[in-house]
C-alpha cells in the first residue's frame, strides 16, 4: 500500500509538473523593432554627418599616402568627436537666470506701483521680457486670458522653462495668485537679488572650468601636431611598427587612452542640474 500510495502521489505529481510545464505562458509586450541603419544615421545631426563623411575622405586618402591604416579610424573620430569634448559647455541655465532676473524686477516695479492685477503686470511687462523670455511669456499671457486659471498658467509656464530658478520666481507668483497677500513686490525683488548672486556665482565657475578646458585644447593641439609630425615628416624607421595590424591595435590602445582622459575631463566640469522645486504637473494640477 504504501509503495502504491507513493507511485500514485509520484505520478500525480509528474502529470502536474507537466501541465504547469506545457501551459501558456503570459503574453509577452511587444517590443519595439529595432531602428535601422537608415534611420539611425537619420537621427544623426547633419554637422556630424557632414563631418562624418568628410573624415571617412579624408581619413581613406591619407591612410593610403602615408601607408598608415589607423587614420582610416583616427581622423573621422577626430572630426566628430573633438569639437564635442573642447567646446564650451552650453550657457543655457545662466542665461535664463539672467532673464529671470531681469524680468522679477520688471514685474516687481509694476506691482509696486499698484495700479494692476498680477495679470496685468504680465501683460504689461511681456513686451519688455528678455528673448530668452519672450515666447514663454507670451504663451503664458494667452493662457491667462483664455479659460486657464491663473496659478494652472504659471504652473505650466514653469514646466515649459524647467528650471529651478524659475520655479522660486514662479512660487511667489502662485502664492500671490492664490492667497492675494502683500509683499509680492519686496518678494520679487529679494528673489531677483538672489538670481543675481547666483549668476554670478556661476560666471565665476565657468571662468574656472574654462581653464581645464584651455588646458585640454593646448594638449590636444599639441599632440596633434606631433602625431602630423612623425606621420608625414618621420623620415626613420621606427613608425614602421605603427603600419602592421599589431601597431594600429597598439595605435588605438594610446588614443583610445587621451580619449579616455579628456572625457573624463570634460565630465568633471560638467554642470549636474539642480533638482526642481514645483513638481511637474498638467492643467488639472495632477502630478504627470
């Protein structure tokens, strides 16, 4: 009995793992097709692209003078990727700092003299705004005198800048539309004193990363001309190595490695940016 008991639960149990085994499984999500070559060249910028095509030429027709076949590799990726690690990083965030802080003062001379409603003072001042300003504030006017209620309009126009300096302009604002209380003007005016010092606070930074990034140029100058140098000048045999499969290996390994070097450098001065004070949000005032 007992060895018929066990063979029943061993077959019992085999016919369910069975099942479970051969049964349907969920339905997986499609993924999405991976992009083509067409389109990922098409989504490649048409400067780069240019560049791109350029240094292929150039990099064919100097490889086969020189007998040199790592500037097949070396001279496109020069053209595409050293104007992206020496150029100057973009100055976006301080200058939208700047035009906010412009544009706090236009705002607090109009409500200081008290002769409009915080709409109004948008009207009147959006002709004034900074061109970095311009369209945001422009919209934001339309949406305030369309059906959107004024504290849903500021909310989006601070989505739209997506800044947190923004977001401490924009939270008085708010505040002002929400509750009517007074002090807007003194408010708007600390907010612009504060914008000010952090502009240039950051110019301040900028002139210092700019250094390391000087440094990186004077390098890479440097060592360009040294490597045209021994390539086309280098009369000895001692760049012979460099022309077999083993020295374009070792050629790309040395690259590669000041590559290396001026990306990291390049993300040390790199800006991360700040988190933003309002949380995004959509017209109903939902979290999106």
């Amino acid at each position: 009995m007992t060895l018929a008991a066990l063979a029943a639960a061993g077959l019992m149990g085999g016919i369910i793992m069975a099942v479970l085994y051969f049964r349907p499984g969920p339905e997986k999500e499609a993924r999405a097709p991976k992009p083509t070559l067409t389109q990922r060249w098409n989504a490649i910028s048409e400067g780069t692209r240019q560049r791109l095509i350029i240094g292929a030429v150039l990099g064919l027709l100097l490889a086969f003078l020189t007998k040199f076949p790592v500037l097949v590799v070396v001279v496109p990726a020069a053209l595409v990727w050293l104007p992206l690690l020496l150029s100057n990083p973009p100055t976006k965030e301080r200058d939208l700092i700047v035009a906010l802080e412009n544009w706090a003062r236009a705002l607090a001379a109009g409500v200081g003299a008290n002769k409009y409603t915080l709409k109004d003072v948008i009207g009147v001042t959006r002709g004034s705004a900074p061109g970095i300003l311009q369209g945001p504030v422009d919209r934001l006017y339309a949406r305030m005198m369309s059906t959107w209620t004024v504290k849903d309009s500021l909310r989006k126009f601070a989505d739209e800048l997506n800044s947190p300096a923004a977001d401490e302009v924009l939270i008085a604002l708010i505040q002002a539309a929400e509750f009517n209380g007074g002090g807007l003007e003194t408010a708007l005016k600390g907010i612009a004193e504060n914008l000010h010092v952090a502009s240039k606070n950051m110019l301040e930074v900028d002139v210092e990363r700019a250094k390391a990034r000087d440094t990186m140029r004077i390098m890479a100058v440097f060592i360009g001309f040294t490597v045209v140098y021994l390539v086309f000048f280098g009369g000895s045999g001692q760049l012979d190595f460099y022309r077999t499969p083993l020295g374009v290996i070792a050629m790309l390994i040395v690259l590669s490695g000041f590559v290396g070097l001026m990306i990291w450098a390049k993300a040390i001065t790199r800006v991360r940016p700040e988190p933003r004070i309002l949380i995004q949000t959509t017209r109903g005032g939902q979290e999106s």
